[in-house]
C-alpha cells in the first residue's frame, strides 16, 4: 500500500493475513466471532491485530465490554482493502466473506408470520441466514455482542447507538372465540368482560394494558387466568375457548376470518405499534447484510399491509 489514502497508511506491504483477520474482525464486530469464522484462537486474533496496528500507528478498533467498534481509520481501511481480498478470495476457491451467513432475530411471532415467509428470493440470490427467536432487549443485547446483524425490535432503542429503520405498523384487536362473543356481545364498556377469562403474553400484562389505556383510557384491574409467552399459543387457547386477549391482527386474521375469532371492540383509534429493524454497527461491510435490511424493510410493511387491506 502507498501513502495515498485519506489516513496516511504506511508504504511498506502489509501481511495479508493480518489483514484478512482485520476484515473479519471489522464485518463480525467482535474479536471472538472473527477468530470462529478464520478458525483461530482469540488470543491470536487480538495479537494479530495488535500487530497491524503497531505497523500502521494507528488503533483501529475501540474495545468495549460486547464486542469493538471500528475506529474511522478502520472504515477508511476496509474500504480499500475488502474488495481486493474478497477478490482474492474468489480467485482462490473461498466465497469469502460475501458468503458469510446473515444472522437476523426478532419476535418468534413476527418471523414466523411477516420474515419467514417471504426469504425465497434471498435464498435464490445465494444468501445464506440464520434466524433466532427472542425478546427484544435481549435480542439488542446480543446485536451488540455481534451475535446478530439485524434486529426486528418491538421499539425503537434508545441510548444504544445503533441505527434503525421503521419496519412495520401493527395493530393490536381485542378478540374471543365465538362463544364467548356471543355471550359478551359488542364491548363498548371494559365492564361487559368481567368474570371472563383473560389470556395473556405475559404476568404483567404489557398488550393489553396497552389498549386498555389507549382504547377505554382507563387502568386495566384484572388479572390473567392463563400467562403463555407465545402470541401463537394465546392465539391458540382463545380460539379454542379458553376466554379473551388482545391480539395482532396479522397474527389472528385467518382466524377471524374463518370466523374462529370475533373481534369484540372496533374502536375508530386502534392501537397501533411500530416494529424497527435495528442494524450491528460494521456490518454493513458484508453486502448480504444490507440486501437483507433492504428486502425485511420492503416485505415488512408489504406484509402487514396485505394483512390490513
């Protein structure tokens, strides 16, 4: 390399196996995912690239409890030095790293339903994922430890520095099986469902709380007959009999088409809420990664709003 780039690199030649373990540690974001992916100890990753650094004068990776953060002088590098390796790689008989799977997480329910469905074309495309299922602050945990690229949160995060896009809007609907209905009626007043069951996503209640405020702007008082942290499963037992919940609509549709769901309150207002795609930083420098972002943020909202129409 000469002296020609934006950071003054050095113009004696670079060791290209520190430089292939500088590529990985830059698209993995962390130093124990690259040693996995080059099939080295840690210890000789950080060695390695403490070495690169010696020679070029210059830290390019700022170390954190999860994972490191690229230094500027790190973008600047990679960009002049993944294409040719990636190249090199290729010439070689290694996919490189344009191969590496996509590791994508989010809402179990949300997956299955809005993601899952529509990755044919990626997988055509030679795009290879991997797919994990959890809750979201775990999940953004994990995004920061460099076990995922792309996260499917059920908020925007906050004072985590990560950068993220508006996915889909969801809209939640209070429903219960046909017997049920029938014997509530239309529920104009919260009063009308005491003494029925509630099914729930979990103890505290977070769902229907939520439209027990929004909708009838007041506290919601009772309590959960049966607790499953699986919308698929409360979906399940109120079709089945069991009493009420709230429900997104995407999720229980062909339920309530069927007529195996009644919507019990349509207010003019429904609650509604925003899912976000969050994105690992550095990640971007694997292409996949970024035809991935690019097609969940067009399916997603295609997708819910197929559902809506």
């Amino acid at each position: 390399m000469r002296d020609s780039g934006t950071y003054g690199w050095a113009a004696s030649p670079l060791d290209l196996n520190l430089l292939r373990t500088f590529l990985a540690v830059y698209r993995s974001g962390s130093f124990t995912a690259a040693a996995r992916l080059l099939g080295l100890s840690q210890p000789t990753v950080t060695t390695q690239i403490r070495a690169l650094e010696r020679q070029l004068g210059r830290e390019l990776f700022e170390r954190q409890a999860r994972g490191v953060v690229p230094a500027p002088p790190a973008d600047d590098l990679a960009a002049r030095v993944g294409p040719p390796l990636d190249a090199l790689n290729a010439v070689a008989g290694d996919d490189g790293h344009q191969a590496d799977p996509v590791h994508v997480a989010g809402p179990a329910e949300f997956l299955t339903h809005c993601v899952v469905p529509h990755l044919a074309p990626l997988v055509d495309q030679g795009v290879r994922l991997r797919i994990t299922a959890g809750q979201t602050e775990q999940l953004l945990d994990g995004l920061g430890a460099a076990r995922y690229d792309l996260v499917v949160a059920t908020h925007r995060p906050r004072g985590r520095n990560l950068a993220s896009a508006p996915l889909a809007d969801e809209e939640f609907v209070l429903v219960a099986g046909p017997a049920w209905a029938q014997r509530i009626g239309p529920v104009d007043d919260p009063a009308a469902l005491n003494g029925v069951p509630l099914v729930a996503y979990a103890e505290d209640l977070p769902i229907v709380r939520r439209y027990w405020r929004h909708v009838f702007g007041r506290r919601l008082t009772c309590h959960p007959a049966v607790t499953v942290p699986d919308l698929r499963a409360v979906l399940a037992a109120v079709a089945g009999g069991t009493g009420f919940s709230v429900l997104p609509r995407y999720l229980c549709e062909r339920e309530l088409a069927a007529g195996e769901l009644v919507v019990l309150h349509e207010p003019e207002d429904p609650p509604i809420n925003t899912g976000f795609l969050v994105q690992r930083p550095g990640s971007s420098a694997n292409p996949h990664v970024s035809l991935v972002r690019d097609h969940l943020l067009r399916v997603g909202r295609h997708a819910l709003s197929t559902v809506r129409s």
